[in-house]
C-alpha cells in the first residue's frame, strides 16, 4: 500500500518534548523537561468524594452525552474567574469547554485558517502551538519579543508588510518557554493595534494563577473592545492535566463556529470530568488548594534559581520568573543544547532544548527548564549534574 | 470586527441532531432522535468503585498527562476485543485510543485529506462523518447502497471515472441511519477492490456489539492484507458515551501518523477515564453487561416494530434491523419528513428528519428513529403518536 496522506502532513513531526518524555517515563530520570504539575498536590481524596457525589446525585446525566459547549456551572464559573481574576466581562454564552487549552488553539486554527494564512506569535512560543497551527498550513512569523513582551513597533511594522496575518497567538503570563510576563502597557496595546488591523488574538493562559511575586495583571482579553480576542484557561494546571478540561472565552459569534468545528471533531468535553470539577469546585475552596500549589512552586522556583546560579557557568544566562512553571536558559552562542542535553541524559537528567520553540528555526543555543514537577532533592541533585555538564562542556 | 474565517467554514452547519437534541433535552418529549443509549442501564455503581480504587492505587498517575497513543492496558483489550469478535489480528501497537469514535473521523480526515479530496460513502450515511470530513475541504460521491450494503458493482464503476479518492467511509453493521448490516461477501470485496485501488477504508463500527439475532460477522478489518483499513470502536454504546472514549485500529505506520495529529489537537486522551475503563474491564465481566444491554434493546425493538407495524399507514415501510440504535422510514415520495417532524414537535415527539444523512442533499421523504434510549411505554406512547401524526398527513 502506497500511502497518500495530506499535504499538510509533511510539516508534522514528532513532538520532541513528548519524546522526551517517554525517556523521562523511567523513574531514575530526574526531569526538568515537560511541564508536568507535581503529583502530590493533585487533590486525590477530594476527586475520590466528588466522583461519588455525581454519580450518587446525578450519574445517568453525568455518564450521557451532553451538550458541545459544555456543562454549564462549569461555563458560569470558568466567566467568573475570568472577570475576578483577569478583569474581562464574560458570561456563559462567552465560553466553550475544550478537551484542554490545546484543543483550544486546534480549533482556532480550524475556524480561522487558511493554507498560506499567516500566524503572528512571541519568538520563541509553544510548540505545540506552533504544530496546531502548522496543521492548518500555516506560517509563521516571529515577532521580537523583550523582557515586557512583544515588542508593539515591531509588530506594526511587520502588520503593515505582511499580507494574509490571520491569528496573533501569545502568552503574557509566565511565557512558555521564557517565563516572561507581559507589561500592562503592552496587554492594552496589544488589544488596541489588532482591532485596528482587525487580526484575531489568541490569549493562553494556561500558567496566569500561578504567580509567586508581584501583582495579578489584566487579560489583553480585558481591553478587547472590538471581539477579537479569544482567551483561553484550563484546569490542567490548578487542578489535574489528566481530566484534559480547559476552555475558551470569546465573542458569541467566534464561540458559535468553535462550537461548530468542536461538534465535527469530537462531539462534546467528557461529561464526567466536567461534572467532577464543578462540584469540586462547589464543595472546595479552589483558592486554598491553588496557594498550596503556588507555596510549593515557588519554593521549587527559589531553590532552582539559587542552585542554578551557584552551579552554572557565568557565560549562561536566566532570569527567575514570576510565575509559571519554567525557566529559560541561553548559552554561549556556539554551544548546541543538543548536545548538552545527550550528555545531560547519560547522567539521567532530561530538559528541552529550545530550538524547537522558534517556529522558523535557529537559536540552538538554549533550553527550557521546568520546576514544578520534581521533589526538591531531585531539583538540587538534577541541576548540579546539570551544572558539573555544561562546565565540562563550556569552560 | 470583521471576522475573516477559513474557507472551510462555509461547508459546515449546526448538526441537525445536536439541534434537535436540545429541544428533546425538555423531560416531556419523547425522543426517537440521537442514538442515546439507556442511561438505566450505565453501571454507576461498578464505575464509582472502580474510580476510587484507580484513585486509591495510582491517583498520581491517574490525573497526570500521559501518552497519546493511550493507556496501554486498554490498548492491549481493544486489539484483542477486536480480534475476538471481528476475525482481526491485532496487537497494542495498532491502537491509538481517541476521544470517541468522532475523533477518529476527524483525525482520519486531518491525516488523508486535502481540500477537493473525495470521500466515498454509502447512501445514506452517518450524518456528524459528512460534518467532519468536508471540515477538510472533502467533496462526497454517495455510492449506491442495498439491503446487502454498498454495491461493489457501482463502487468499482466509481473509482474508474472519480479522481482524487482518497478514502471510503462505511458502517457494515447495524449502520447509521438505517440499521443495515453487510453481507459477508460484500465486505471480503471491499477489502480486495480498496487494497486494488490503494484507498483507504475507514470502517465505523459503534454498533457491532450490539446484535439482537444472526451471528457476528468478521470486519473489512478482518479481510485487509494491504493496510488500507482503519476500524474503529467505541465504549460509547456498551459502556458509557459520557467518558468520550474510543479507539481506532490500522497499520503501524498510518496509526504513527494518526498520533502525531492527535498530538497537536488535544494532546492525549482523558488519563483518568482511560484507567477506570481499563479497571472496569479488569474486575467485571463486560459480556455479561453487554448481553444486558442487548436483551433490553432487542426487546425495544420488537415493541417499536410492532407498534410502528400497527399503527404507520401501510405507504409507510422500515424494515427490523439485526442489531444496534436504528430504524429508517421511507415515506411517500411527497411527502417532507421536516413537516411530519414539526406536527410531531407540536405533540412532543421527536426524531431525526432523513434528509441530512445524504450529503448530497434530497431524500426529504425519510427519518431515522433511535429505539434504544425511551422506556417500554414512552416508545408505544410516542409511536402511537406518531402514527397518529402520519395517518393524519399520509390518508
């Protein structure tokens, strides 16, 4: 059998951070790839009696099909939060559950995207961002990125020469991989200049409630006067990535087509798992169990940073983040992360170099470190190995 | 804002049913539209004790992400479910578990199709795989189909004079809308001509398990020596659809491409739902709850046939299917199912207009009936009404 996939396959490749991930499945890897939350906060008990309340209360409903936008106090909650924590004004006909914020991003492109279209998106961004949008055919262009986020000259520059500019995606919270945090100048800009172009904005958010310093910063969503600004949020990260339920908030009109495509990919989210975080989130104080999760990261970040600074040669440079779950490394510029991270997995250590995060290449010369997933023992042993590497292979 | 969608948004509409769905979701109408299952018959006890002994054993793992290819216990049963009931010879590696079946429509779609592909399909046929495939652009050749299924005589004249095939959709058993099930003969030639042609088959089977009388039949699947055959199957209809679990089996080498788009559109399957199903199938004997669910079935659809043999003017024809959620209602030639359905409404009474499940449009004189989901009295009562109805618009 001669094979004839898509066209659109041949810019499909392995995710390399899932392939990475099968390495570090083995228990004697200490991880700073993926960005798994830490196990141990997933609140098991709380789940256990929860999953007996619904299927007691309702489980004929709980296990039916149900409707494609979603459960509904699950909708009206995801709107609250939204409104308290990032300053929008949504309400439920503005939101869709999604099978996680990834199935957000795939049914964006679905809706928007053309063969030949442009995305716009930080330089570097999420990988797997970059292979949903890839899928649609899909190009990309960086847009110059600084310590306040996207720079707004360049991106001006670059709307005015690029024809075809569809979808802006972005991540102003605790960035993937950077971990770099937007200025509100630049979140309020950011809404201004696309509604002026009238380009689609995608807001991730997949990391905003996980600040360890400073104060929560309105959504580019908040200044969205004009509807073309989609936001989207998930329970992977407060909650459980195993439920895969996250969600999207945006204008009625782009929700309906989401609604549309989400019908033909998948019919509807699990209608369990729906009704389990709704009533966690009915019985339980989300708030307290998130400060538990934030005390742990936070620790994990300050002793991440402290080790790295101790045991990293001063020709590599970090920042320590906000928030999040990730830190970025830059190395000497003819140091290929590639490389380090074969040496690096012969001593059991995995990370994920950064090229893959620039969607048109290069920059082979950093790596994204992931805190949040390792005990802190394993976090000093994993960067002093780290450390003794890149002196070996630097100095 | 001007939203500038993708072209592919214009091919697609809201699902009929889903529509109808939400007016059925009213407790005084007795639905014959959807293919619900009975929610009495979903086994909440036996999940709410399986989830908390996948809780209490391996809650870290159970709500972490995972593989995309999915657990792989539950690879291992649906490889050997298949190859137990349907003649296949499967193994792990040629499963990739989905977010139900739906999803491995899509998926196909996404790997084969470019825009102005061809899909081939029975006439009629399953109403949400027309949505999902010209989400890619697909244009659809109906192929004649008898009471044997498609016919290999028009199929074969088919393929000579259409470009650009790229894939044949098909449900052999029990299918949807019209309860038909394949000859055996017809699905050895499928295979043979398909494997011929190289185009891939991708064959529905959400029903299968689901016989009232006759003897299982072996699966195109089961005749594929070429690797052009993708299967599918569902927990939807013998376990519960609420979980959105389902799994689709094919050659190594199209399954590693079915991954890697599933990578990028929602990351993996539910951890949690994977490993409930997977326990479930561990401590309790699943035949024995699917020779339940077939008895309560069988036994509906005796009674709607009976009823509808009494009470449908005799211009009025349906035959018993062998198994699954359906009957088709061929009317008059004159007369519009969307208007006997809208007197229907008005009695609260629903059921699913025939017209849609043609991709090509026409048909206006038939209607599908989902006899699984309304208990023994609703569907005389409802029956009856509906008789009433067409008596009242036929004579």
């Amino acid at each position: 059998m001669h094979y004839s996939f898509a066209r659109r396959m041949a810019n499909l490749t392995a995710s390399e951070i899932r392939e990475i991930l099968k390495v570090t499945a083995r228990p004697e890897v200490i991880s700073f790839a993926g960005g798994l939350p830490a196990p141990e906060l997933f609140p098991i008990e709380e789940i256990k009696r929860v999953n007996r309340i619904v299927l007691d209360e309702d489980g004929k409903n709980a296990l039916q099909y149900s409707t494609t936008e979603g459960y509904d106090p699950l909708r009206d909650w995801a709107a609250a939060r939204m409104n308290q924590r990032l300053g929008t004004e949504l309400a439920r006909e503005n939101i869709l559950m999604v099978h996680g914020s990834q199935q957000a991003l795939d049914l964006a492109g679905k809706v928007f995207l053309d063969e030949g279209d442009v995305v716009l998106c930080e330089s570097p961004t999420y990988l797997a961002a970059i292979s949903a949008f890839k899928a649609y055919g899909a190009n990309f262009v960086e847009v110059p990125t600084d310590s306040m986020g996207m720079r707004m000259d360049a991106l001006e520059e670059i709307l005015k020469r690029t024809d075809r500019v569809k979808l802006i995606y972005v991540i102003p919270d605790f960035q993937n991989p950077t971990g770099r945090t937007w200025s509100l100048e630049r979140r309020r800009q950011l809404a201004e200049i696309t509604a002026r172009h009238e380009v689609m904005v995608l807001e991730d958010n997949p990391y905003g409630e996980l600040r360890y310093e400073g104060d929560f910063l309105p959504a580019v969503k908040s200044f969205d006067q004009a509807g073309n600004v989609l936001c989207m949020g998930t329970f992977s990260k407060i909650f459980c990535p195993g439920y895969r339920i996250g969600w999207v908030a945006g204008d009625p009109a782009v929700i309906g087509k989401l609604v549309l495509v989400k019908q033909c990919t998948d019919l509807q989210c699990n209608t369990m798992a729906q009704r389990d975080i709704a009533k966690y989130l009915e019985l339980y104080d989300i708030d307290e169990h998130i400060a538990k999760i934030r005390e742990v990261y936070r620790h994990r970040r300050d002793l991440a940073y402290r080790i790295m600074m101790e045991e990293f040669p001063k020709s590599v440079s970090f920042e320590k983040p906000h928030g999040g779950l990730f830190m970025w490394v830059v190395l000497p510029e003819k140091v290929n992360a590639r490389d380090v991270l074969e040496k690096c997995l012969q001593r059991n250590v995995a990370f994920v170099p950064g090229g893959s995060f620039f969607p048109n290449g290069g920059h082979e010369n950093t790596f994204r470190i992931n805190f949040s997933n390792m005990p802190e023992e394993r976090i000093v042993e994993g960067l002093k190995l780290m450390g003794q590497v890149l002196r070996e292979y630097i100095d």
